[in-house]
C-alpha cells in the first residue's frame, strides 16, 4: 500500500491566520481525500482532491476556507484559511489505492488560539 | 446522506473477554472497512468487505458483512491491552452516490484493561 507523509504532525496558530498542510504520497494515485477529525469524534470528509481540477468539496466545506491544490498525482495540500478556535481538530489526508484500500496519513493536529 | 451507525461509542473491558462491535445502516455500501486508530496516528485499514454475507477472520478478529451490505461486525476474541484503540466502521459507495468516497461511523473507543 501507498506511504503517506503529511506535514507539519502539529502546529499552534493564532487566530486569523492560514496554515497549508502537505500531503506527499510514495506512489502515483488517482484518488485523494481531505478528512476532519474533531476531538473525540470520527472523520469527516471535507473534499476530494483532483489533479488538474478544482477539488470536490462536501457539504459544510467550502474552497474559501479550504482551499487544496493537487498538482500532479503524488502530491496534495490543504490550506485553513482564517482559522477560528472551531478549526482547531485532526487534519487527514487519506489516498485510494488497489482493492478499494484506502491508506491514511498520520494527521496534522491543529491547535487554533 | 448515508448514515453509519456504530456501537457501542465506548467499552471498557478486561483482558481476555470477548467483544462484539456493530455498525449498522440502511444504505447498501458497495464495501465496508474497519479501521483501528491510535492516538496521535490515522487510521490502519484492517479489513475490507465486499461480498454480502462475507466473513474474515484475522487473529482474534472476525469480520462479518451482513447479507444485504447494510450492516457489518467485528469480534475480538479473548481482547489484549494491545487491542486497546479507536475502532471505526467505514462505507464506501452505494447506488446513486460516489463509490470512492468513505463515510464513517462515529467509532467505538475500546479500552482492554490488563
């Protein structure tokens, strides 16, 4: 299965500012997501990432506040844009591999003060 | 929007029990995961199931498709402190929606006492 590494593993950031995460897959992949992890709870997708297009954002997510880039096939980033203390969660990449496997980066865990 | 319910949200058990977690929909998903996540970590695929009625076994763990794709068990058989993590259910498709997106249950946090 594909090796993510995502980056930064945390931050702490003053509110109003905008933090980028990267998201480096050891594999060509078609499929890549963007989750939230709130405390506590599960995962939530926020958008599917597509190369050479606009991402697919779900409902409650929009490219203002989460804009992504994908430029080629092995490589993603998620901004949070204007980040309040609601923003403050788990980050997660997430790519789609053979079998329907899905394999996970190890999240960004955001602090927003 | 396609639901997954999970249960329980938390167990606490001691070593060596037996433990049966459900995740339970009315959607049909094309294939179902579980996940086992630990703190500070994302999640590690453990199994996937696609043929309704499926049943895979792993170790201790037993994984249970149910007939009609709707609904999906783990068991864990006599628990370890190791075993101790999030565990969460996840589908992906079904008619009239992505088959490539995941939607996942809300986990059940398993605690295994030594």
């Amino acid at each position: 299965s594909a090796v993510i590494s995502q980056k930064p593993s945390r931050d702490i950031c003053q509110r109003g500012t905008s933090l980028t995460i990267q998201c480096q897959v050891d594999s060509q992949v078609t499929m890549m997501f963007w989750y939230r992890q709130q405390p506590g709870q599960s995962l939530t997708l926020i958008a599917t990432a597509n190369q050479g297009s606009e991402a697919t954002y779900e409902s409650g997510f929009v490219i203002d506040k989460f804009p992504i880039s994908r430029p080629n096939l092995t490589f993603s980033t998620l901004t949070v844009s204007n980040m309040s203390p609601e923003d403050s969660s788990i980050y997660l990449c997430s790519v789609r591999g053979a079998g329907e496997s899905y394999t996970f980066g190890s999240g960004t865990r955001l602090t927003v003060v | 929007t396609q639901l997954l319910e999970q249960s329980p949200q938390f167990l606490s058990i001691q070593e060596g029990e037996n433990l049966t977690v459900y995740c339970n929909s009315s959607s049909v998903f094309s294939s179902l995961q579980w996940y086992r996540q630990e703190p500070g970590e994302g999640p590690v695929l453990l199994v996937t199931v696609v043929t309704g009625g499926e049943v895979k076994k792993l170790k201790r763990l037993t994984f249970q498709f149910g007939d009609a794709r709707k609904d999906s068990s783990l068991h864990i058989t006599a628990a370890q402190p190791g075993d101790t993590g999030l565990y969460l259910c996840a589908g992906a498709g079904n008619s009239g929606g992505s088959n490539y997106k995941l939607t996942f249950g809300k986990g059940t946090l398993l605690t295994v006492n030594p």
